[in-house]
C-alpha cells in the first residue's frame, strides 16, 4: 500500500488552499485600501507642501517643521499651532487649541473601536498613530458597508488606505520647508484644507442629525470667527454637536411616539 505523504494528501491540499484563498482574500483587502485612500493624494501634496512652506516662513527650521508633522500628524492642529505661535499667543493657548482641534480624534477612536478593538495591541498602535481624517472616514463607510469583514482584513484594509496618504505627508512637508518660497502663489496650495474636509464630510451627511449639525457649526464658525485664538472653531464645533445630538433625541422621540 502506498502511503501518499502528509503534505499530499486530500487534506492538507485542501488546508494550503484554504490558507492561500484566505491571504489572498486578505492581501486584497489592503490594496482595495490603497486604491481608495489614493484619491486623496490629490490633496495631501498640496496640504503638506503648504504646511511646510507656512511652517519655515513662521520661522521653524526643517527639523522643527518635520518634527510637527512626525509626532502630531494632524494637518489641522498643526496649522492651528503654528499660527497660533506666529501671531504670538502663549504657548499653552497654542498647545490648548491644537489638542481641541483634534479631539475629534477621541470620538474617530470610539466609533471604530467596535471593528478595531479585537486587533493585537500592536496594531491598534500603529493604527492610532495613523488615525487621520482621511484614513477614518474611509475605513469607517467601508466598515459599515461590510459588516462581514473579519478583524485582521478590516486592520489589512485601514493599513492600505493609510499607505498612499501619510507617507506623502512627510516626503511633501519636508519638499515644502526645503523650497519654501520658490512655491508660486499662483498655485493656491491653501485650496487644499477645504477641498479635503468637504470631501470626506460630504457622504457622510446621511440622517438629519447629520446635517443640521454641519449647518449650525458652519453658521457658529463664521458668527464667532472674530473671536480671538481661533476659539470660534471650538464653540462651532460645541454647538454642532449639541445640535446634532438635540435632533436625534427629537426624532427618536417622534418615532416612539408614532408607534401604533
């Protein structure tokens, strides 16, 4: 009787091939992340150029400059801080203001901890520490969008969209501080910061909850822009999310009520 060896049986074969469609089926999951995180780089370049070219001209040297977009990687917080520092607020206002800025971070880490949060430890790490608006609002609609993905191809897939955007980010803020000025100003690099945020906030206007929230926090932010170190954002962004919160509690309310 000739005895087939353990790798060639009927078994193991079948094993391997199910190892191998489950890696494929997982690499997958990172490039269909890069191909949409790609889009974005149309905005991240321009971002990043400016960032540098406003972080040198406020008289940061490249290490300075490098060492925000490294350590922070929050484009809007940066932005917030260096001007800030520019038009000589103290250092704690500007510290203050550039963490405010980003605790929208807190509430991107709550809503994607129901999919993340079974990931190695080490994961979560990296992926906190990539956690940018790009990289959120993308993985959190694919997400939803595919509640059957496993833990390991949601982590493979936020990995992808995060590849094409944050290297850029260092490689163009650091092309950014070193022309500075040679940068015409006919090439408009600041369209970049609204263009980015409309993009991603746009298909996620889904209840009007939603909606009515952008709206008040749009009207706050242009009635409190006088007010000083840019604490008119931080009201918007109060009142847009008590508003939002004011109509999902009223239409929650309205739905009980219309119950037979």
């Amino acid at each position: 009787m000739h005895l087939l060896p353990v790798s060639d049986t009927p078994f193991a074969i079948l094993t391997s091939g199910a190892k191998f469609v489950s890696r494929q089926t997982t690499n997958s999951h990172y490039w269909q992340g890069v191909r949409d995180g790609a889009p974005f780089v149309l905005v991240i370049v321009p971002f990043a150029l400016l960032f540098g070219v406003v972080g040198t001209e406020a008289g940061l040297n490249i290490a300075e400059v490098m060492g925000f977009s490294v350590l922070v990687i929050a484009g809007a917080a940066q932005f917030t801080a260096v001007q800030l520092l520019s038009d000589g607020a103290p250092a704690l206002v500007a510290l203050v203001s550039a963490l405010a800025v980003n605790l929208r971070m807190a509430m991107y880490s709550a809503s994607l901890t129901p999919y993340l949060g079974p990931a190695p430890l080490w994961q979560r790490a990296f992926a906190a520490y990539f956690m940018v608006d790009q990289s959120y609002t993308v993985s959190f609609v694919a997400y939803e969008t595919n509640p059957r993905w496993s833990v390991p191809e949601r982590v493979r897939y936020y990995f992808g969209v995060v590849t094409p955007i944050c290297p850029l980010w260092y490689v163009f803020t650091y092309l950014g501080a070193v022309v500075g000025d040679a940068i015409p100003e006919a090439l408009a690099l600041d369209f970049a910061l609204p263009i980015t945020f409309l993009a991603m906030i746009g298909p996620m206007l889904r209840t009007p909850a939603h909606v009515a929230a952008a709206l008040v926090a749009v009207a706050v932010a242009l009635l409190a822009a006088g007010l000083p170190y840019n604490l008119g954002l931080l009201v918007a962004g109060l009142a847009g999310m008590m508003t939002g919160a004011q109509v999902e509690l009223m239409l929650a309310r309205h739905k009980a009520g219309g119950r037979p």
